[in-house]
C-alpha cells in the first residue's frame, strides 16, 4: 500500500464521500454510542496532519517466512463447510454480518499440518470466516497475516477451538490495513494453553476483537503491540473465565505518534463458580508527539471471591530521565529513544516462545522502530 | 582538564551552588567532601548536563571547550563520565547491549569504526572479571532487579569501558559492603593513568583509603571551603562537618 | 461556650434528644400533592417566596428534564422510576413537634446505633461543628451563624441565599453543573427544595467545620437538596456532610446536586459519611441516591478534595468530580464504598484535566457483601492542554462471599504527551491468613473482618476529619455484620 498516496486521495476527495463510500457497510468506527465502540470514532482522524513519516512496509513477509521455516506449510488442505456457527462471546449485529455476507465457513483442522510452524495469510482468501480446530498436546505455532488492502470490506471472523490439553501458540500479525476489523474468539477447553502475541504497524484504521472463553485450568496469555502513527488503531479484548483455575494474562502496548489514536478496552469477566482465577491485564500507551492520543478502559467485572485479579494502565511519553541516562553515556537521543522504545515493547516479544518465531518478531519490530 | 571558575547554579528558583571553583588537571585525582545539602549531587549533574539546573554565572572549560555549550551526549563523547549515585533502573535493555551502544557511539563520535562483536565480547569479560561481576548480569536489563552493590559495581564497569578522560564518581561508595568497596576501588585504581583525571564525590574518608586523592576540598552551602591533601580528608573524619566548615 | 450551649439545646429541641436514624418522626407536615409537574414546581418556588428569576430558571431546567433520558451507564438493577409517585416538598407545621414515642423505633436499628455510641449530632455539636440540618425539603436551623458572619462567611439554607445574595447564586448556581447534563441534575434543579449555601470570601480560611446534615423523614418523600459552595481567592473551607433516612418498605428518592467552585489558591475539603436506609435483608425498601457532585477548580493552584464513606441507600449513583481548569489545580477522590445484602452501588470520579500542571489522586476502596454489586467508575481525561498533568490511580476491592459483585470500570484518556497517567486496581477477597491471626488472637470473626476491612479502607478513613473518622470506622464495620458466615 502506498499510504502517502493514499492519504493524498483521502484529503483530496470530500471526507463525506469517503466515509459512506469507503467503509465498513456496518460501521462500528462511527457508532460510539455502543460502549464498546465508544474510542473507536472515524471523526476523530485528522487527515489534516502531515503524516511525512510514514512510508509503507514491505515486510517482504513470505521471503522472510520461507527463508526461516524451510518446513513450514501454507494452508493448502482446505475444507469448505457449511458449518452451524455459534457464538460464545456476546452477540453484536456487527459481528453477525459477517455471517450474513458470507454464510460459507472456512474450517481448517490443524491437526493435520505437523510442521513446526504453519502460516494462515488471510490475503489468499475471499471467505470472511473461519474455524480452526486444535487438539494435540504438542505445542504449534500459527502465524496469522493480515495485510493485504482488501475491496471487501466487511467484518472477518476467526474461530479457534482449542480442545482439552491442546497447546497452541499464535503470532498475529496486521501491518499496513486502511481499514479492516476482526474478530478472534478462542474457546478454550480444560488445560489448554493459549499464547497469543499481535504485531500491529503501519495501519490507519484498524479494530481487532479479542474474545476468551477459558474452561478449568486453562492459561492464556496475550502479548500485543500496537505501533500507531496513522488514523485510529483499536484493540479490544473481553477473556471470560467460566471455571475455576484458569489464568490470564494480558499486556498490550502502543507507541503513538503522528497524531495517531490509539484505544484499548479489555475486560476480565470471572464467574461466580471461577474460584482460583488470576487475571492480569495491563495496557501502557508511550506518546511520542503532543498531537497524539491514547484512550485505555481495562474493566473487570468479578463474580467469584476467591481470586486475584488486578489491572493497570499508564500513558506518558518516554522518561526523561532515562534519556538523560542515555546521553550521559555519549548516545544520541535519537537512538536512545529508538533503544528505549524497543525496550517499551520488550516484554511482548519476550513472551513468544518459539525461537524462529521471536527471530522474525524482533526483525519485523525493528524495521518499525 | 576541568575548569570550574566561580559557578553559580540553582533549581526550581532556589540557589545551590554559591559561586564554586576547582581546578583538575590532566593526571590528577580529587576528592569532594562535604555535608548532605552541600552541592555535591548538584555539581555532578551540571557537569553532565542535567536539565533543570539552571546556571546563573560562572564558567565551565573542559579540555579549553566551554563545557555549558554541550549537550549531555556531547559532553560524554569528550570524555566526561558520571557514576551515578542512583543508576538508573531501564527495563527492556540489555546491559552489554547498552554498554555496546554507549561504546560505539563514541567511537563513531571519534570518527572510528564500530567495536566487532568479539572485540566487545573479549573486552567486556576481561574488565567485567576484574570486577568479580557475574556474566549472568551482563544479561540482564540495565540495573533493573540489581542489588545496590552490583549497581554500582555495573558504573564502574562501565567507566573503565568507557575509559574517560574525566571521571565523576558520585558517592559510588554508599550502599557498599566492604568487599564490593575494595573491588569498585580496585576497578577505579585500574583506570587511572596519567592521561585522565577524577573527581570523587564523597561523605566518608573510608573510600579515600582505597583511591588515594591528590586533592581533598571541603564543600558546603554551595562553596568550597577548604582544600588541602589528603591529610585533610583524616581531619575531617577527627573533627566533624561543622568545625571544618567554620574553620 | 455561650454559643456551644446555645447549639446544644437549639438541636436538641430540633430532634428532641432521641434522634435515632432509623425510625420516623410522627411529624406533621405540610405537603404538596403527590406527582410532578408543571405546577409543583411552581408550588415549590411560591412556598420558598422565590424571585421570578429563579422560577423561570426551575422552569427551564423542568422543560429539559422531560426531554432528557435517565442515564443508563451505571451497571445497577433497578425498576423504573415512576416519578409522579413522590411528594416533591413537604416542611414540617412547627419545629416543636416531637415524635409520638420511642417505642415506635425498631430495636435492631436501635442496637446498631448504640454500638455508634453517643448520638452523632450532639457529638458534631460538642466538638465545634457548625450545622445546617435539613429536614426533609426544610433547612431548619444554622448554628454558629454569628461567629461565621464576623468573617464574612455565608452560610445559610440556599433558599435564603436566593433571597439575600441573588447575584451569586445567579453567577454560580448550574455553572458547574450545567442543568442539562443528564436528567437527574435537571431535576433536582426544577425541584430542588433546600440545601447549603457556602461563600468564604478572600483571605478567609474558616474556623469551624461546617456541616450539613440531611434526614429524609417523610414518606414518600423525594428529597432533592441543592449545595453551593464558593471559596474566594486564598480561602480554605472544609465540609461535612452526613445522611440518614429513616426505614420504610418504599423505596425513597434522592438527588442531590452539590456545585464547588475554588477561585485562586482555594481550596475545599468536602467529607461525607452516607448512610441513608439500605434497605431490608432481603432489599426491600432503601433509598435511591442518585448525586451528581462536581467541582471547578478555576483558579491557579486551587485543589477540591473529595472524601466519601458509603454504606447506605439501595443504589447508589454518584460521581464526584473535579473540574481542574486553573494552572496548578488539584483534584483529589478518596472513596470507600460499602455494599452488602441487595444494595448496589455505582461510584467513583472523574477527572477531568484542563490548566497545565494540574495533578489529581484517586484512592478507591470498594466492598461488596452478600448479594450486593459494587462498582467503580471513574475517568480520567487529559485535555490537550493539560501539559505536565498528573494522575494517580488506585482502585482496590474486596470481596465477601461469592454471591457478590465487583467491578472496576476506568475510562484513562490522555491527549497530551507531557502527562503522565496510572492506574492501578486490584480485586481480592480478604486474606485469610490475615484472619486467621486476628481470630488466634482472640478476635471474633466479625470482629477480624472489620479490623481488616478497616484497614483495607485506612487511606481513605485518615482522610475524614476527626468527628467522622470515629463515625465512619464504626460504621465500616457495622455495614459488614451478618454479611461472613
């Protein structure tokens, strides 16, 4: 995508037009009477501000791929099903359209794909929805691509059902969307263990829906970072813990900057019966410019009393101090704040696992510092 | 080296330095002690260029360059180095990582070539040996979950990396057992030269009988108000602060 | 001393020595008929002989309030309000009238009340607290006013403050909270019967604590006060407030209006103790406190600081909040809120950042028992031009028993790089090591669990003025018994 181009466009065509013309049929982004919409308003994009430094990315991501996991698999065994879909998050009328629009299901048993890694780029595919199926104990990893600059422009849903004792790790990553909204909902079944990590970079407009539904001694674990420096970047979770002894735990951070919006709203939701829950969520925003704004509702809403649940969120921009530190060791503040906003995000590229994985992580993470 | 000529400093409105001045040639090692609230933090972070602390008068020269005109970074890069006496704690960055930026940056100030990584690596375990600092710690992010003691060994560490032409030490003994004092010193010790010069900042006379000053000054309310050798340094601990300074 | 005096007897006539919470006084009243309208609003502007401006303005405010919506974000269950069921103004016939007999009072609200000790008002009055009491919708007596007028402070019932100082009620009343902000502040500004009026002029730090103390006795009876504190330049005043409400099966309406205004270097410290009726075991009955509280720190380095103990009403909505539009301004919230049996509660603040450097704290302590909900609900908004603004945020809550609820609802909005936001929340039940060395020392369980729960809420207690730290400890307690088995 050439987003200089693109935005040229947008300024030059009347905003109206581009707004009933461009968006989402059903478009959540300008309904922000709905709670959970609330931050995630299309007015609010200053396409007046001059986005000098943005530039696309080629990521070059296959090459990349192939280049690391000579055995991985893309997904070519496909089966397409007409499935009976349920919902176990709450229902919203934006996530049912999806259904409307395309009542076929995408069903991939991953099971079969005993590589290391497997890749899902969701730019090979028409189909807005999907179903995975996991059940081996030995762990895998999933790479999930969400890039490329789609005419449809309608909601993606992306269902996971992670049976019992099943071990499944994800990296999902989204990078120079105009405009695109996903849902991911994970069921998981007892003992079963999630990691999930998201990159998100170079978007303008972007909303990603998180949805956890944890069985009995369930760990889940989300680790997401957020580099936003154009339009407004949404992340959303709601983990619901429905039996006891599960944990969770979440860390989402976002850099913001050019004028950027970024919004995160996460919720922990334990049961009356989910004794022995542990829930953690924390949400930290940097603001590298004075015109840059981050807007953060973690929730928790706790039925049970036997449980350790907390929360935390901090937006500032980068410590002083620390760059003081930097300088006095003869390191330009330019590159300390380079090193400084790696360090920002260090923690969600530690939590992923497999090796080849935090490889092509850290590569892609500096090419955005 | 360090010209210090009558400098007035003050923070948030209220004046700390009262029209200090010192004097440190090349080769020379000297002592600053004094009471709490005297300067003595105040002066090392003017030196290195700490916002906040505003220069009402006076001057600086450091190596014949007005050392007020430079930037913190720059002012590193001409070989000024400050040992803090609370380091930082930096979450997210590798401590030999951060020592290999520092290093380059100034090479690259220097107009050298980047350190290789196996230069780095030979260099950093020589010097991090003669500090007794695990390697483990050299891998862990910057100070953080260090004990105090390791902080401040992990200063030193970087100073004799770093090797400067001038070394600020800001009471690098405090917080320190015995033995990790006789190590930081020793580490000290090995970095001296008759090319570079230090300022040690200091309460105690204890840690001036590892590195033995050339000089030893008495600062309070903001002036120096004696100077001698390092006898000077014994007296004090005789006779207490409030005598010295009346005196 | 003559005045100490003269305030003892003055209140004791007022309550006849045996004011208890928790029963009714047979007194007789002079009301308007039931329902709301165009009228009774008229009819409560007449009986306050108010000037014709002030008519107009409650007719205005009515007209808005039947376009408005009820708010809907608060996470509480309840039926819908029928509005015309409540008698909007009601004033007692004489001040002498005294309630028919102690016998009428029912003896489990009786021992809960002698475990508080001796009765609040007369201590309030021992220790130097100059008092408002408002009855129903009548502010009956001020005390102190001599000493307080010396200074030139004013306070006074606001419907005499209409009458005596019409220019600043017109220049502050509905200028923090806009009449139109939700429904309920339109109410309360169409019908709004009597409350406190507070002016400390510049250069006036005041002596004594002044407090107001609000009763609902009547039944059926909407109790709709109106506050309106103004602090001038470099003055400090600090602010009592305490609730109470006797027990009835119906469910009683409140909404209170409470407006602060700090200009430069002010600053006004508002404590309050609620503990109007929670209604039964079982949640019947209990009143519905809906309070919109705010505060505008509009000068440079003015600070409003907010303290609240809530263990009553069967719902409560409020919201305190400040408003820190001077350079410097302080905001500060301390809040413990108490639910147990059916109540529910939807609290906290907002902070909303506006001058540079302004700083705001908030320490919320919830816990929920029995049946109860508890949430917390707060914003922290940082406009653009709030460079250098800080926040502080910490909401922890307790549970007991795993038929409650706790929830925890932040909304952190930052526009502005050079501000600096945390929040920090935590949910728990209560340790049992904890207990388990209370009750080894001898402690009964109830006994441990109000120990730890005080301690839990020690931050925000320190924060009361001495007469109600007593008090609200008690209290603390006393909300939590019969909710650990």
């Amino acid at each position: 995508m050439d987003v200089e181009k693109y935005i040229q466009n947008i300024k030059n065509s009347k905003l109206n037009q581009y707004f009933q013309n461009n968006l989402l049929e059903l478009n959540p982004f300008r309904n922000h009477k709905i709670e959970n919409y609330k931050y995630a308003q299309l007015n609010k994009i200053d396409y007046n501000i001059a986005h000098k430094n943005i530039h696309s990315i080629d990521l070059n991501i296959k090459d990349n791929f192939h280049d690391i996991f000579k055995n991985a698999k893309t997904m070519e065994h496909v089966t397409l099903d007409h499935m009976q879909w349920t919902f176990n998050a709450p229902d919203s009328p934006i996530r049912l359209s999806s259904l409307i629009k395309d009542p076929v299901v995408h069903s991939f048993d991953l099971n079969n794909f005993n590589e290391e890694v497997c890749i899902i780029d969701l730019s090979n595919y028409l189909e807005l929805n999907f179903i995975f199926d996991y059940s081996n104990n030995e762990k895998m990893s999933l790479i999930i691509i969400d890039s490329e600059i789609n005419s449809n422009k309608s909601p993606r849903y992306l269902k996971f059902n992670i049976h019992e004792k099943a071990n499944i790790e994800i990296l999902q990553m989204s990078y120079n969307k105009e405009n695109s909204l996903i849902f991911y909902e994970f069921n998981q079944n007892d003992s079963s263990n999630v990691n999930l990590t998201a990159l998100q970079a170079n978007n303008v407009q972007l909303r990603n829906e998180f949805y956890f539904n944890l069985a009995s001694h369930c760990s889940t674990k989300i680790s997401g970072t957020n580099f936003c420096n154009l339009g407004v970047n949404d992340n959303y979770s709601f983990i619901q813990h429905n039996k006891p002894d599960s944990s969770s735990k979440e860390v989402f951070k976002s850099i913001v900057d050019h004028g950027a919006i970024t919004n995160f709203q996460g919720k922990i939701y334990v049961d009356k019966i989910a004794q022995k829950t542990d829930g953690y969520q924390m949400s930290r925003s940097l603001l590298l410019d004075d015109i840059s704004k981050s807007n953060n509702k973690p929730e928790l809403e706790i039925y049970a009393d036997d449980v350790k649940c907390s929360h935390g969120s901090t937006i500032s921009k980068i410590d002083q101090d620390h760059l003081y530190y930097f300088n006095s060791r003869g390191i330009s503040s330019d590159l300390a704040t380079k090193i400084l906003k790696k360090a920002f995000i260090q923690e969600v590229l530690d939590s992923i696992e497999n090796v080849s994985l935090k490889q092509i992580s850290d590569k892609i993470v500096s090419s955005f510092l | 080296m360090l010209n210090i000529n009558n400098l007035k400093v003050s923070i948030d409105e209220k004046e700390i330095l009262k029209g200090l001045s010192l004097k440190i040639n090349k080769g020379e090692v000297h002592a600053l002690m004094g009471p709490n609230g005297s300067g003595k933090s105040t002066l090392s972070y003017v030196l290195s260029g700490k916002e906040k602390y505003q220069v009402n008068g006076g001057s600086v020269d450091f190596k014949d360059n007005n050392l007020l005109d430079m930037d913190v970074d720059e002012r590193a890069n001409n070989g000024l180095f400050l040992a803090f006496q609370y380091p930082m704690e930096i979450p997210g960055v590798q401590t030999s990582f951060f020592l290999r930026t520092a290093m380059n940056a100034k090479r690259k100030f220097n107009n050298k070539p980047e350190l290789d990584a196996l230069e780095f690596a030979k260099e950093l375990k020589k010097k991090s040996q003669e500090l007794n600092i695990n390697p483990d710690m050299l891998k862990r992010d910057l100070n953080v979950n260090y004990s105090g003691g390791e902080k401040k060994k992990q200063e030193i560490l970087q100073l004799s990396m770093l090797d400067p032409d001038l070394a600020i030490l800001d009471e690098t003994d405090s917080g320190l057992d015995i033995d990790a004092l006789r190590i930081v010193s020793e580490g000290v010790n090995k970095a001296r030269n008759s090319e570079n010069s230090f300022l040690v900042i200091t309460h105690y006379q204890r840690l001036l009988n590892y590195i033995k000053p050339d000089f030893v000054h008495i600062i309070a309310d903001g002036r120096i108000v004696k100077s001698g050798d390092y006898s000077l340094a014994l007296e004090l601990e005789e006779q207490g602060y409030e005598k010295m300074a009346q005196a | 001393m003559a005045a100490t005096e003269q305030t003892i007897k003055q209140v004791k006539t007022l309550e006849s020595g045996d004011y208890k919470y928790g029963f009714s006084s047979d007194i007789e009243n002079i009301q308007a008929p039931k329902g709301l309208n165009e009228e009774i609003v008229k009819y409560i502007s007449k009986q306050k002989n108010e000037p014709e401006w002030m008519l107009e303005w409650r007719l205005k405010a009515f007209n808005v309030f039947n376009k408005l919506k009820k708010p809907d974000w608060a996470k509480l269950n309840f039926p819908e309000i029928d509005y015309q069921d409540y008698y909007y103004y009601s004033s007692p016939k004489s001040m002498k009238d005294k309630p028919k007999s102690l016998d009428e009072i029912d003896p489990e609200i009786l021992k809960t009340y002698e475990k508080l000790g001796i009765p609040i008002e007369e201590q309030k009055v021992l220790s130097g607290v100059a008092m408002d009491v408002v009855l129903d919708s009548v502010s009956i007596a001020t005390t102190y006013k001599k000493q307080l007028n010396d200074l030139g402070i004013i306070f006074c019932p606001i419907s005499e403050a209409i009458q005596e100082h019409p220019e600043l009620i017109k220049k502050y009343l509905g200028s923090v909270i806009p009449v139109s902000d939700h429904s309920f502040s339109a109410l309360n500004s169409a019908v709004f019967t009597d409350g406190s009026f507070v002016y400390i002029p510049e250069n006036v730090r005041c002596p004594v604590e002044l407090s107001t103390y609000f009763r609902i006795n009547a039944i059926n009876t909407g109790q709709f006060e109106r506050t309106l504190i103004i602090a001038d330049k470099n003055s400090y005043v600090s602010y009592l407030e305490g609730c109470t409400a006797p027990m009835r099966d119906e469910n009683q309406l409140h909404a209170a209006n409470v407006e602060l205004i700090a200009l430069d270097n002010a600053e006004i410290k508002y404590s309050t103790v609620q503990n109007w009726y929670p209604g039964d075991k079982d949640g019947k009955g209990g009143i519905y406190n809906f309070v919109t509280k705010r505060g505008a720190c509009r000068g440079v380095n003015s600070k409003i600081s907010w303290t609240q103990v809530e263990t009553g009403s069967a719902i409560t909505w409020k919201y305190p909040s400040c408003i820190l539009q001077g350079d410097n301004s302080k905001g500060e919230f301390y809040s413990v809120a108490i639910t147990n049996n059916f109540q529910q509660a939807d609290t906290g603040t907002k902070m909303i950042h506006i001058g540079k450097n302004t700083t705001s704290k908030i320490i919320s302590k919830g816990i929920s028992a029995g049946n109860a909900s508890n949430t917390y609900r707060g914003q922290v908004k940082i406009q653009p031009t709030a460079i250098n603004a800080r926040n502080f945020t910490q909401c922890d809550s307790l549970l007991i028993g795993n038929e409650c609820g706790a929830h925890t609802v932040p909304y952190i909005e930052s526009a502005n790089s050079d501000a600096q936001v945390e929040h920090e929340a935590t949910t728990s039940k209560i340790n049992e090591d904890q207990l388990f060395y209370c009750q080894q020392r001898g402690l009964s369980h109830e006994d441990a669990v109000g120990l730890i729960v005080n301690g839990f809420c020690k931050e925000v207690l320190q924060n009361l003025p001495m007469e109600f730290a007593v008090e609200a400890k008690k209290l603390v307690s006393i909300s939590l018994e019969g909710s650990v088995g």
